[in-house]
C-alpha cells in the first residue's frame, strides 16, 4: 500500500522539503498540497503534515490567517473521519489558532502560541527568535496518539527548534483536562529527563515546559520543535505510517473547557501618560492581509492599522518625548509618522496588547540603558485596528469579525475599544 501524505502549504511556508524526506526516510509518499489546492486532491491523502515557515508573513500574529483559509475546513472533517494530522512549528500554530488543536467543543480557540520568553532564576534573559536543540521527553502512554507509537515510555528525543512565537499558553483549567486526557505529549526536558522550568531546558517559557500537544483523539498533534530535520525524529513519522498502514483508531475523549467571552471595555489610559499614534508612510501589508482575509470570510470591510505607545514619566515629561522622539526606538521618522485615530463615524477602532509584551519591554531597556533616558517609568505598547465597514448593521459585523480571532488571541492578547 502506498501512503500519500499530504505536504500542506502555505504562502510563506518553507520546509516542505525537509518535510517530504523525512516522509520518503520512512517510506511514504510526499504529495504537495497547497492552500488552494483542488479539495479532491486533499481528500485523497492518508495524512497530513502542515509545514514550518512563516505563512503570510506572520502577520497578525503567526499561524491566524492560515488557520482561516478553507482548506482548514477541509482537514477538520478529515480529523474527525480518524485521519492523522501533523503540524509543525508554524503548522503548530495554524493549528491551534483553528482550534483542532487542543479540540474543545466547535474547535473554539483556546490555546496560544505567544511570543517567546527565556526565563532563568526569575529573570527575563531573552526574547524573540531562537534556534537550537532541544530535548522532549514524552509524557504519555505511547500509544496515546497517531505519532508515539515507536517512542518508549517516557522517552527523550533530542531534536532542532527555531521559532519566536512558540510559548504555550493554556489556562489552569483546561490544561488539567489535558493532562488527565494524555494530551500534553511531549515537554522540554534535560538529558536526564528532569522537566525544569527555565531556560535553556525551556527555551522559550512554555507553560508546563509544553512543546506539543495532541487534540481529544490523539490523531492531530501541534508540535513547535523540528523533527523532520534530523533522523533523531523519524519515530514520529514511522508510527503516523503504521498508524495508517493498519488502520488503527483511537479513544475520543471530550473537554468541557469552554473559553470565557470577555465583554469588551473602553480603553482608559493612565492620566498622567501621554499617547502616541504612529501610522505608516507607505501601504501597510499586515492591514491588507487582514482585509483579504476578512474579505474572503465575507465582510466588506476596509481596514488600517497603527501602532499605539502609551508613555509614562515620572516629570519632565516634555524632555523624555523628545529623547526618545531623537532615539528612533518608538518609529522610524523615515517611513512612520505621528498621527490621529480616525474619525470616520462609519469606522470601529480596537486596540490589541499583547498580556506579556516582550517587544515592549525590549524597547524600555533600550531607551533606559542604552539612551540612559531618565524619568521614564513605564511603556506600553498596542495595535490599532480600524475596521470601516460601510452599508451593514455595524455591531453584529463587528463582533463576527471579533470572533474569527484573527485581531487578537483572547489568551494572549487584551483587547479594548478605543477612540
């Protein structure tokens, strides 16, 4: 029998040919796949791999407007027909921010993937991009899922990572669920097996030192590190093979976890911080992105972004914008520029912040050590997002749009109006 595994890709994915031979190593057939391939072509595999890279750039945030392409739709009733589904790093993150990964109830969106953070002794040693290697032990029954069938128990597999947005987020509830369910597969450990939570044994800050986890049934699984760039890692792929080649099924069990739908506040910023909007020059990419993918969804929108930092000084707080005007930090003068929020009736402006800013917190060291600029207590950082949306009942559009999660990952990510 030959198995055809579908090489999913995406505008911006780049490691569909690591991926195609560590599917040929263990003796299946790659077959490419791409986002807007013929739904047939798809339907015919025996599985599926989501490839690493950068789809669409990462904009928004990684994995997002993938995750909102139709063929999405497509591998979610081929999980549920029992077929495995494996994504990898950026696949990772396409699927959790589609849901089929941990797979509560509708494939709500309930974990993130967010911004990584080296900790070591309770200090923030490192932010953003990181590759190395890693050791994974796996921390549940081998045969719990489609991809750790030839794994021993609590074996360790030694194998590549390179990402920045790769930290698991997963709230206290559900992640109990997901440990009685043997859903939490795989965690960074030491080469002895110790899980310590901080870096480099975690190299990125994951809760519970995650770095994959599998959906209710165990045949999809999420995982950031890369092992289709190293032989150390053909176990996984050898048991999705026998788990096709002998059409084998697995236990569903169920998640009550329901994500909690905060009401959305009004922005309020601290009385003695000053505002600044900056907006592009030039045409902003990531805001077209969005509006395509919106559009595709069916809204007719227009959308915009900016970039909203909020100051805090201690005084002379005159003095302390100016340095850090000068300093070239906040925006670059040569292609962003200080504006207003739009005014448009027809225009609904939210403002999204990352619950753990590594970027901004990059920024205040800068401007504190490297500028040595006095007098500034705090910095807060967040986009903009106006979305014009012209002939329709506004509200119940809006909130539509709120729900694709494709401006904010609720778990990651406050979001408030603003105006």
């Amino acid at each position: 029998m030959i198995i055809n595994i579908g090489v999913v890709q995406f505008p911006g994915s780049n490691t569909e040919r690591e991926t195609s031979l560590a599917i040929k190593r263990v003796k299946m057939n790659p077959v490419e796949i791409l986002w807007n391939s013929n739904p047939d072509l798809v339907k015919e595999c025996h599985g599926y791999i989501l490839t690493g890279g950068f789809s669409y750039e990462d904009r928004s945030r990684a994995g997002v407007i993938a995750s909102l392409e139709p063929i999405i739709n497509i591998l979610k009733n081929e999980a549920k027909k029992g077929k495995p589904i494996f994504g990898i790093c950026n696949g990772a993150q396409v699927l959790v921010e589609s849901g089929l990964v941990p797979g509560t109830t509708d494939n709500q969106t309930s974990v993130a993937l967010a911004d990584n953070k080296r900790m070591k002794c309770g200090e923030v040693v490192g932010t953003g991009y990181y590759n190395a290697w890693a050791n994974l032990k796996l921390s549940i029954p081998q045969n719990s899922t489609a991809f750790t069938r030839h794994l021993s128990e609590n074996e360790i597999i030694n194998i590549p990572f390179a990402h920045a947005e790769g930290r698991f987020i997963i709230p206290n509830e559900l992640l109990d669920e997901m440990k009685s369910n043997d859903q939490t597969v795989f965690r960074y450990c030491d080469s002895n097996g110790e899980v310590l939570n901080e870096f480099p044994i975690n190299p990125n800050g994951s809760d519970y030192n995650l770095a994959a986890i599998s959906n209710t049934s165990g045949n999809v699984l999420a995982m950031m590190p890369h092992p289709e760039r190293t032989k150390l890692g053909d176990k996984l792929f050898s048991s999705m093979k026998e788990f096709i080649g002998n059409s084998i099924s697995l236990n569903e069990k169920k998640l009550s976890y329901k994500p909690e739908h905060k009401k959305m506040i009004s922005y309020e910023k601290n009385q003695n911080s000053n505002i600044w909007i900056v907006s592009l020059i030039i045409t902003d990419n990531e805001a077209v992105s969005i509006q395509s993918a919106l559009k595709q969804k069916g809204f007719d929108v227009k959308v915009s972004k900016q970039i909203h930092w909020e100051i805090n000084c201690s005084e002379d707080s005159k003095n302390v914008l100016k340095q850090i005007e000068e300093s070239g930090e906040l925006y670059n003068s040569n292609k962003e520029f200080l504006s207003e929020l739009p005014k448009a009736q027809d225009t609904y402006s939210v403002l999204v912040r990352q619950k753990d800013d590594m970027h901004c917190q990059k920024k205040l060291n800068s401007l504190k050590q490297r500028f040595k600029i006095k007098n500034l207590l705090e910095l807060k950082r967040g986009v903009v997002w106006n979305i014009t949306i012209k002939n329709a009942n506004f509200s119940p559009v809006f909130n539509s749009i709120l729900n694709t999660n494709i401006l904010h990952n609720p778990l990651s990510h406050e979001c408030f109006r603003i105006s």
